[in-house]
C-alpha cells in the first residue's frame, strides 16, 4: 500500500524540512509514501528549501503554484498528483503531528475516511483558548449542517483515492479552511464510512498564523449557510 502525504505551504521554511523528516520517520514499514509539498509561491523559499534538502529523496516532491493561490486549491493540487491508494493531509506548522501516521494509517485500513479529531474522546489541543473557540463554532456548525461529526474544521484527515475522486472537487476546493467541512459534508452524502480518531493539535512550531480570526468567522459562516441551502 503506498500512502501521498499532501502538504500545502507558504512561508514554512522553518517547519518543513523537519516536518519531512518526522512524517518519514513515522510512516510504517509496511507502507510506501509519496510527500507532495504544494506551495504557493513562498517569499521565503520553502519551495526552494524542499528541493535542496531532499534532492536524494524521488519520493518527495515539492510542487509550486505561481498563481490562483490559496490553501484548499493547493491542497487540490496536491491530491490531483497524488498517486498513493491512501491520502494524507496535514498542515505544515506542526499543529498537526505526525506521531499520529501510523493509527490513522491502520484504521484507514477499514474506513474511507479517518479525521484526526479534537473533540472526540481523548482529543485536545495544546492552546486551550483556541479549543474553546473551536469547540464553540464546531457546535454551530453541528447545528447548521445537521451532522454529528465532532470536529469539522481540523483538516487532518486519510482518505481512500478512490472515493476522493468521486467528489464535487469544485464546490469543495475554494477558500481556506472551510473546505474540510464541505469534504466531509459531501463525504457523507456519498454515503462513505467516516470514523473521527483523537488527536492532539499541538501549537505552531515556528513562523506566523495566516489566520484572521474574525475573516475566517464571516468567511466560515457564510459558507456554512451556502452549503445548508444548496442541500435543502
């Protein structure tokens, strides 16, 4: 089984090659990996970064988008080059930790898709205010969409290939981080099996949050009310 590892980038020259590194580390034995870091044209070169640091390594590749950025289209990019029967994606800052690669790997095993959860039992995360507002607006989303799906807005997540290729990849792959509750929106309405695992966000390792906390909120909002009146 051969697992792509789908990492969307900008400016984490100072997370990527060790999160590389990590993520490699972590992936089992039994498993073949693909690492396809999607980035949108970073000032600080991570791009450039990749390329030199695994330039022994065919099974990471970096992939630069000069153009229509943004990171639910980069992480689009990302599985449109994916090759594995399994599909990973994380974030790039180490919110997201790779010790996790293996559970998430094995349960893929019986499931379409495996979310890394903050909310279920045994999730947590490392910044307590950020989970308490996390949590708050997961309930509203719980609310609007009509779904008990615990954490809607993690974003690291396994699916199989296969189904991933039957979405809508259009009315799923815009924005920013709102495009992992219409995946698992239409997830569902595909009928595929879903299963939430805990997981613990750790914080940002190093460089700056691209997150706007009160865009994202009218952003996300907005989104979720599209998304509720486009299935009535």
């Amino acid at each position: 089984m051969k697992v792509s590892i789908i990492l969307p980038t900008y400016n984490e020259a100072g997370n990527i090659v060790s999160l590389c590194n990590n993520i490699i580390e972590n992936i089992p034995s039994e498993w073949d990996y693909q690492i396809i870091v999607v980035d949108d044209n970073s000032p600080d070169q991570t791009c450039s970064i990749v390329q030199q640091a695994f330039n022994g390594n065919p099974k990471v590749i970096s992939l630069l988008r000069s153009s229509d950025h943004g990171l639910a289209k980069s992480i689009r990019a990302g599985i449109e080059k994916a090759d594995g029967e399994k599909v990973l994606v994380m974030d790039t800052d180490f919110t997201h930790d790779p010790i996790e690669i293996p559970k998430m790997l094995h349960i893929g095993k019986f499931y379409d898709v495996v979310s890394g959860s903050r909310f279920c039992q045994g999730g947590q995360m490392q910044s307590t205010r950020h989970y308490l507002a996390s949590f708050a607006y997961n309930l509203i989303i719980r609310l609007i969409l009509r779904t008990q799906i615990q954490d809607n807005l993690g974003g690291y997540f396994l699916i199989d290939k296969r189904k991933m290729d039957l979405l809508p990849f259009d009315a799923i792959f815009y924005g920013y981080g709102e495009y992992f509750f219409r995946l698992l929106h239409y997830s569902q309405k595909k009928g595929f099996t879903l299963v939430e695992i805990p997981a613990y966000y750790r914080s940002r390792n190093s460089g700056e949050s691209k997150s706007n906390f009160w865009k994202m909120l009218v952003l996300y909002t907005r989104e979720l009310i599209k998304v509720r009146m486009r299935n009535e």
